[in-house]
C-alpha cells in the first residue's frame, strides 16, 4: 500500500512542480512528514526527507526540462547564470540543514510555504522592475508575438544562491520564489520564466542532491518508489502547463501552501 501512496506523491509532486515551474518539493516535503510515524510510514529525520526530495528534484527537474525544451521554452544562457548562483547555494542548504530537528523543520518549513502562497499573491499586483542594462533576451511565441527581457547577472547571481540555499536546506526545489524573481525582477515571459526555472531547478538539484548523498540524508528505498512517479508527473505537468488557465491553478495552490503551512506549525507546537 504505502509503495502505491509513493508512486502517487511522487506524481503529484512531479506534476505540480513541473506545471508551475515549482519543482515539485513543495508537495513531496510535507506529505514525508505527515506519512511519517503512521502505520504507512516510520518517522523520517528532516535530513532524510529533505534528501529524497532534492533527488526526487532531480528527476523532475530532468523529465520537465526536457518536455520544454521540446516546446522551446527553455533561456539556457539565463539558466547557467542562475545555476552561478545556485549550484554553491544548495550546496550550503544541505550543511545547514546537517543538525535540524524535525519540530523546528516543520515551523520553519510551514512560515515558508505562507510567505511562499502570500509571495504568490501580491505577485500580480506588483509592476515588474524595468533594468536599464544587463543580459538582454527575446523570446518568440507560438503565435508569433515577441517579448524582450533584460537582467542584471550580479543581482540574479545573488539572488539564486539564496534561493539555492533554501532549497539544499528544505527540498523545495527553489523555484516557488524563483519564478516570481523572474516575472517581477527580470521581466521574463511566464512559459520562458516556467521552463527556465526548472532547468535552473535541475542544474542545482544535482550539487544539492550528491551534497545529501555524501552526508548519508538519501533513503534509497523510499527514493526509488517516488522516481517513477515524479518522472511521469513532470512530463505530465508540461504538457497541463500549455493546456490549462495558469490563473486557476496558481489560485488553488495558494490556498493549498497556506493550509498545509499552518498544519504544519499548529503540529510541531
């Protein structure tokens, strides 16, 4: 039973990751810790939990990645320079993460989801920041249209390692507070700031995950069922991504970071 529950919390995560350009910890992070200390499931330590989502991270990261570089959505350039920062940024989160106790990880966690949904919130109502110089790109949709964006590499830089540590130190992949840096800082199209988040995703995954592997966080039993899931469900979420209104989706799982992040508090006090 618990392997057919992790084969789905694996797709979902894939899924809903991959979808909003999220990376899919976000979903795989919480469901560890409540399946933990169940009849499902053994308690697992933050640091394991963690580990097998920055692995999982890795997949997903992969099997979107590639979907959109199908759909030719993917700003590699724009990708490697985020990964700058990033890549050392996971790095650190995984050292950071070596000594948390679990109440404290979920409190921690639980704040970060809320300010992660309310992030999403105000995103719409906030004007993008117009840089004057920097890395420029362009981006030509399907319909032809196209859109220019331009950023400065030093902020993104700084910006990415920050956002890498907090995702070598939770799981969450990083791209929940990326893709809104990257609509509101940089001015990047949603479907471009979707796809490159998860290559960005993908490319710090690994330094995060072979960090995790090295301190011993990565159980390989439970990893191994969630993989076929969050393959599927990565390419899975691409393919919604170009189909469904991005304006429901993000709506729903608003309200589902701020339910889950209030759990997640109220059960550690």
């Amino acid at each position: 039973m618990i392997w057919i529950i992790l084969i789905f919390v694996g797709f979902l995560g894939g899924t809903v990751g991959s979808l909003a350009g999220l990376g899919g910890g976000i979903i795989i992070v919480p469901s560890l810790i409540f399946l933990g200390g169940t009849s499902l499931l053994p308690e697992l330590a933050p640091q394991i939990v963690v580990g097998i989502s920055i692995v999982l991270l890795t997949v997903t990261g992969l099997s979107s990645t590639i979907a959109y570089i199908k759909q030719k959505k993917v700003d590699y350039r724009s990708g490697f320079i985020f990964f700058i920062g990033s890549g050392p940024g996971a790095v650190l989160g995984a050292i950071l993460n070596k000594n948390i106790e679990m109440e404290l990880f979920s409190i921690f966690f639980g704040v970060l989801m809320i300010v992660i949904s309310l992030t999403m919130f105000v995103t719409k109502y906030l004007k993008p920041l117009e840089p004057k110089k920097g890395v420029k790109r362009s981006y030509l949709d399907e319909a032809g249209r196209e859109y220019v964006y331009q950023f400065n590499p030093i902020l993104a830089v700084v910006i990415c390692f920050f956002i890498g540590m907090l995702s070598g130190l939770f799981g969450i992949g990083g791209g929940s507070l990326m893709v809104p840096a990257m609509l509101l800082l940089f001015r990047f199209p949603v479907p471009v700031a979707v796809a490159t988040s998860m290559f960005m995703i993908f490319l710090s995954s690994i330094t995060g995950a072979l960090s995790h592997i090295q301190l011993g966080n990565v159980d390989w039993l439970y990893t191994l069922a969630l993989v076929p899931g969050a393959w599927f469900g990565g390419k899975f979420g691409s393919y919604l991504n170009s189909k469904l209104n991005d304006n429901v989706i993000v709506l729903i799982f608003r309200f589902f970071l701020i339910i889950v992040g209030i759990r997640l508090i109220l059960s550690s006090m």
